[in-house]
C-alpha cells in the first residue's frame, strides 16, 4: 500500500543534506553501469517534495549516456546522496538514493530490479 512519509538524508559528511516525502513501497534496484557500482536502492518522488537544506555549493553534477539524469554527489566526500531528472510526462523528479537516508533499512524492504541497462 502506497504509504508517503517525510524522511532525512544526507552524504556521508554531511554536507549535503536534504528532507523529502518517500513512497518506499516503490523502491527500485537498477542494474546499469552507475547503479551497479554504486550498490544504490532508489525511490522517487516529485523535485516539489525535495527540499535540500544543505550543500548547493558542494555538489558535483555528473552525467552520462544519454545524460538525461544528473548524478549529484558530494564533492568532499563522494557520496552519490540523490539525483534529478524528468518523468516522461515532463515532473521534475527526485531519485532518493535509501542507503543515504535516516530511518530507513534497506535490507528490509524488496525493492523492485529495473533494467537500466538496456534503456
Ligand atoms: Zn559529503
């Protein structure tokens, strides 16, 4: 059951840090070449219910392939905390990386595989 709550998140440091409203019912694990070497599980939410508290000033901006989504990292510490991108219907829209956020264990939801690979 769809169930939305507020949550927490940060990179490792700190210095990004980020409130946002999760579904994590929808979680997703993703077998492309980033999401693989990251070890990321996603949720996503509109950019509307993304609000980043910390580290606009911090952020490195990395994209690839068909660069459609920005990878933002930390650029003191490294650490992949979200992305953006747009949903086909044009929503800007957030990909919470869970293994950054408060509260949440990650091994104790199912989430879904996606074949980034081959889109
Ligand atoms: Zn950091």
């Amino acid at each position: 059951m769809p169930e939305t709550m507020s949550y927490s998140g940060s990179c490792h440091c700190g210095a990004v840090a980020f409130d946002v409203d999760l579904d994590v019912s929808g979680a997703l694990k993703c077998n492309c070449s980033i999401c693989t070497r990251l070890g990321a599980v996603w949720a996503f939410a509109p950019k509307a219910s993304f609000k980043l508290k910390s580290g606009a000033a911090e952020q490195g901006d990395y994209q690839f392939g068909k660069k459609s989504l920005h990878h933002r990292f930390c650029t003191r510490c490294g650490i992949e905390s979200y992305a953006e991108g747009t949903m086909p219907d044009g929503t800007p829209t957030v990909g919470i990386n869970l293994r950054c956020v408060e509260g949440i264990d990650v091994d104790k939801l199912s989430p879904k595989d996606w074949d980034g690979r081959s889109q």
